[in-house]
C-alpha cells in the first residue's frame, strides 16, 4: 500500500475535478485580465499625456478597477461557495478515512492556491499580450490615429497581484469556515438537501403574485411619466417597484403559476414537465434570490452597454445640437474685428468657408404652458432669443418659415418637458409696459443658434421680427438687439485647422472655455468622453455577463450530478437520451431565458426613460448592444444543455 503525501492528494483531487473547474478556472483568469488591463493603461504615460488635457482618464480607470475588483470578489466568492456545496461529500470522505480537519482545510487551501496562482500568472500574461490591443481601441474610440507605443508598468503587475492575493485570501477564509463549521453527517447530505414545496395559500399566493406583476407595470408606467421637480423621487420609486416586483415574481408569481399548472393536471405532470416544471418547484425559493439578482444585473449591464454605445453613436449629432454653426462671433461683444480677422486667416490658409449674418432679439416673457419654469408659477421669467428664419436659411440651417405674428420654438428642454398638446400656445414678451403676443405653433428638438448664448431658441419670419423690433424699441435697455456672424467649413479636416485658428489667445481672450468653444472642439470632446464611456462599459459589462452566465452554468452543473440518479432510473426504464433532454431544455429556458427575456424588458424601458439625452436615433445602437449581450449569454445555456447531454448519457 503507497502512503500519500497531503501533495498527492491535492495533485489527485486537481486532476479529478479538473472538468468541473475549467470554466471556472477561465472566468478567473478573464477577470485578471482585464483588471490587468485596467491597471496598465490607468499607469501609461502615453495615455494620460494623451487624454489627460481633456478630462481625467486615471480617475475613470481607477473607478472602473474598484468596480472590477468587487465584482470579480463577489463572482469568485460565489462560485467557490458553489464548488464547495458541491464537493462536501468528498470533503466529508476525507475526514471518514482519518484525515483532521485541519488536514483537509490545508489540502483545500493548497489547492485553491495552485489554482488561483496559476489563474494569476496566466492572466497577467495574457494581459501584457492583448494590453496593446485594448491601448489601440481605446486611442481609436477617443478619436487618436498617432502611433503610441505602450509601456510596461511594475506597477499594474503589483496592483493586480495585491488585488487577487486578496480575494483568494477571502476564499482561504470561506474554505476554512466550510471545513470547521460543518458536522460530518451534514456534508454527506449537502448536496441532498431539496426543498418540499408547500402548497401555497390560493388567496395570498394570487395576490402577491399579480401584485408582482402590477409593481412592474407600474415602475414601467412611471418611468414614462416622470415629473422633472420630483424627479429623484420618481426614479427611486421606479428602482423600487421594478425590482421588488421581479423578486416576487421570481418568488411567487411563478410558483404559484407552476402550481396552478400541475392543479390542472391533477399531479400527473409526464416526462417533460417533471424534468422541468418539478425540478424547478423543488429549487423554486431557493432560486429566487439569485434569479431576480442576475435579472436585474442583465438590466443594469444592458442599460450602460446600450446607453454609453448610444452616447457614442450620437457623438456627431449631439454637440450639432449644441453648436450649429462651427463658430461664431456676437457684434454685441465687439467681435466684428475679430471675425474680420478670423475670416481673413482661413483666407489666408485656403480654408473654404462660409459666413453669413443672422440678426436676434433678446427679451423676456412667459409661456402659456403648464410647465413651472415657462410659465408665471415660476419666479425667474424665461429669456427667449428671436431670430430671422430667412437668414437662419441663407447661413445653412434648414428651419421653417413661420406664417406672420407666430414663431417656432427651438428648445430641447422645451421639447422634453412639453406635451404635444400644449402647443400651439402663446408667448407673450414682457418688457416694462410693454405686452406683446406671440403664437407659438410647434417645438423642434433642435436649436439654430449655439446654446451657450443662452435663452429659449424661437424662429420668426422677417416681417415678424422687424415689426417685433419697432415695438420692443420702447422697451428700454433690457431689450438687446445683435448681429451674429457664423462660419461654416465643409470639409473635416479644414474645420480642424480652422478649429485650432479659432482657439488661439486672440479669439478665445481670458473667457471660460464653455463660453468659447466651436463644433469641432466639442466634437472631439463628445468622442474622447463618450469613448472612454463605452471602452468602460463595455469591459465591465462582459465581467457582469461572464459572472452572473458563470454562476447560473455553475448552479445548472450541481444540479445535474445531484440529478444524475433520477436520469439513471429513467434511462432504466427505457427513456432515450433524446426523451429526457426535451424536458431538459424546457428548464434551461426558464433558468437562461427568462432572466434574460425580463432583463432586456427593464433596460428597453430605462432606455426609453432616458432616450430625450440623445440628439440621435439610437433604436440600431441599443439593438445592436442588447443582441451582442443575448448572443454571449445564451451561449452560456447551450454549453449548460451540453453538459446535462453529457450527463444523462453517462448516467447508465
């Protein structure tokens, strides 16, 4: 007989259990990757040299690594509760043939640290080998074509090393709590432990189930119509009823479905719904917690992966809401020089333009709407701006001419607080005595002139505004009358020349730069803010999918070997491998693609809520967002359905 060493048993035990961890032992090794990733270009030099005059890169990536860490700790943490349920037979083994139990926590320890060291070397790794790749898509989201040469930073290798040293050291802990706390009789019957369904109360079981659903309805119904002065309350009444209603649905609704299910058929279920509808009752409260968690994650991935790619799919769009016209110059602040002088260096270059003249009228008035701010319950009137839609037309911008004494309002607040039926309505201007009506006819989501002039946008007719002019000219020294000089450059890369002209200390003086800013600044800005975004977002979101599609393929894992016997009493009685699947799968689509089908609802719902941020149409970008996210995840129920395939027809 070869005496074992407590090595020996740990080699065999690795060697044995191999095919239970390898998913597991990827999902570590992707998490250290990436979190490799993060911390490498979080201490690049290139990276912040490059980005950091525009916004703060390392404090972005330094976030996106505390987020990391805590879900790769809770990820990690979980599954290794999973493997341990799972494996207390074997543990239990252990003790039976005379090992302590200080014997066998070492041996889980050494193990989980072969493991864990391995994923960690290995990571790291492959993180200094795709580090350049994730350096180049970064610098390609952010809009930079130069050539960066990535560094090798000892101090990201540290950082990720301190970071999972950590959390093998938190697992270390569960191990030992596992191994101490745990009677011998009890991890023998772990992995038998089920639960006995109770027949649940009719009454209380249909009310707390379609109370389930209406708390949804509702959180979907509100988010539609919040009210913008409550709206922090309104979304927190939103978050509440939509994931108190998806618990109880996972808790009750569906149970209490199931069992009207198998009411109807008076107990006599057959092969498919036993091997689904039964299985998933006697796991049903268990289950629920992690069901409605890995739900509500999904929602809350699909939400930042589908919001930050629309953020950036609307980059163009967005800042041309903000500014028109490339770049401007008021008469108002004795800028008819410089716009002489910057007109005639973007001669000077060859750079093609073109400049026209839009007159405008500033004043103030009320709006004959039920929205606080434009109406007399506010206590600041509203300025509004008044511009010639004729001129507007000529300098490049396709707006409607007004019939005479109406006007459109050009307001992306406006359009968002307002209801259609608000309009047509009046404005009416409020300059000392004066009263002056004005019909306001519609409201576009748009603005004809840079928004940092501020006040609400309206376009008149020219006959309008020259008879507004003669009227408001009694109106005192609150009225302001102005010529705006806009420039339009058609082609990209002369608009950037003319960008970096427009920039210089002569042009933007000692003003702030939000008041001074072209198109094509805030452009690039928009790309490197929204780039980094979705580089973010993107990476966190494959950690949340890889974790939680790891989790429910770990739990489906346990459960077929706990299952293993009933598939080897049905193979007995002479039910095909094909027989059984079929009820199999039926889980499996309930357990991958209910969570799923209910998470894609909540975030197409949180979309729409928010959907008034974004200039364009963002229907391809949330689609293409949610269908990559489905794609990866379902591939997660089609490995689970392999592994079941697997096991049933080892079961004889």
């Amino acid at each position: 007989m070869i005496a074992l060493t407590l090595f020996d048993l740990v080699i065999r035990s690795i060697r044995k259990n191999i095919k239970h961890y390898y998913l597991y032992f990827f999902a570590l090794i992707f998490s250290v990757v990436l979190y490799f990733v993060f911390a490498t270009l979080q201490y690049d030099s290139a990276v912040v040299e490059q980005t950091g005059q525009s916004m703060n890169f390392a404090s972005a990536f330094k976030v996106a690594g505390i987020l990391l860490i805590i879900i790769a700790g809770i990820f990690i943490v979980y599954a290794n509760a999973i493997f341990l349920k799972r494996r207390s037979r074997e543990i239990g083994l252990y003790q039976l043939i005379g090992l302590n139990k200080g014997a066998v926590a070492r041996l889980l320890i050494i193990e989980n640290t072969i493991l864990s060291a391995g994923a960690l070397i290995i990571g790291i790794g492959v993180g200094m080998l795709v580090s350049r790749v994730f350096l180049l898509l970064l610098m390609k989201l952010v809009g930079y074509d130069g050539f960066i040469a990535l560094s090798f930073s000892m101090a990201a290798v540290v950082q990720t090393a301190v970071v999972f040293i950590a959390i093998i050291l938190l697992t270390t802990l569960q191990m030992l709590y596992t191994v101490h706390r745990n009677t011998l009789l009890g991890l023998f019957n772990a992995d038998k432990k089920s639960e006995n369904p109770k027949k649940p109360k009719t009454f209380l079981s249909a009310v707390l189930a379609l109370l389930g659903i209406g708390l949804i309805i509702f959180g979907y119904w509100l988010s539609g119509n919040m009210i913008e002065r409550n709206a922090t309350f309104n979304m927190l009444a939103v978050l509440a009823s939509i994931i108190f209603g998806t618990y109880l649905v996972f808790r009750v609704t569906i149970s209490w479905l199931f069992y009207q299910v198998r009411a109807r058929k008076k107990g006599h279920l057959g092969l498919n719904n036993s091997l689904s509808i039964a299985s998933l009752m006697h796991r049903m409260k268990g289950n629920a917690n992690s069901l409605t968690i890995i739900t509500l994650l999904s929602a809350m991935t699909l939400t930042m992966l589908a919001g930050a790619y629309s953020l950036y799919y609307s980059s163009e769009k967005n800042p041309r809401v903000s500014m028109p016209f490339d770049f401007t110059f008021t008469n108002y602040l004795n800028e008819e020089e410089l716009a002489n002088g910057f007109a005639a260096e973007l001669k000077a270059v060859g750079i093609d333009f073109k400049r026209a003249p839009v007159e405008a009228i500033d004043t103030g008035g009320l709006l004959d709407v039920s929205i606080p701010y434009w109406s007399e319950d506010y206590n600041v009137r509203p300025s509004f701006s008044f511009y010639v839609a004729e001129q507007l037309r000529a300098a490049g911008k396709n707006v409607q001419i007004p019939a005479k004494g109406s006007a459109i309002s050009y307001d992306v607040n406006l359009h968002f607080e307002a209801k259609p039926e608000d309009f047509p309505t009046t404005l009416t201007i409020m300059e000392n005595d004066i009263e002056l009506p004005v019909q306001v006819i519609a409201v576009e989501n748009d603005s004809v002139m840079d928004l940092n002039r501020g006040g609400s946008q309206m376009v008149v007719s020219q006959e309008t505004f020259t008879e507004l002019g003669k009227q408001l000219a009694k109106g005192g020294d609150s009225v302001s009358w102005l010529v705006i000089d806009t420039f339009q450059v058609p082609d990209d890369d002369q608009r950037a020349k003319a960008s970096a002209i427009f920039m210089q200390d002569k042009y933007v003086g000692d003003e702030p730069a939000e008041y001074r800013m072209d198109y094509h600044t805030l452009y690039q800005n928009a790309i490197q803010t929204n780039g980094l975004l979705i580089f973010i977002a993107g990476f966190l979101g494959l950690v949340f999918l890889i974790s939680t599609s790891s989790i429910l393929y770990f739990k489906q894992m346990t459960e077929a070997e706990q299952e293993k016997s009933s598939y080897a009493t049905l193979r007995h009685l002479g039910f095909t491998v094909k027989d059984i699947m079929r009820g199999i799968i039926r889980k499996q689509v309930f357990v991958f693609g209910l969570p799923l089908a209910i998470g894609l609802l909540h975030s197409v719902v949180m979309i729409k809520a928010v959907s008034f941020i974004f200039a364009a149409d963002i229907t391809l970008p949330t689609t293409i967002a949610m269908g990559l996210y489905s794609f990866i995840y379902l591939l997660f129920a089609f490995l689970t359905v392999g592994y079941y395939r697997k096991t049933v027809k080892a079961a004889l």
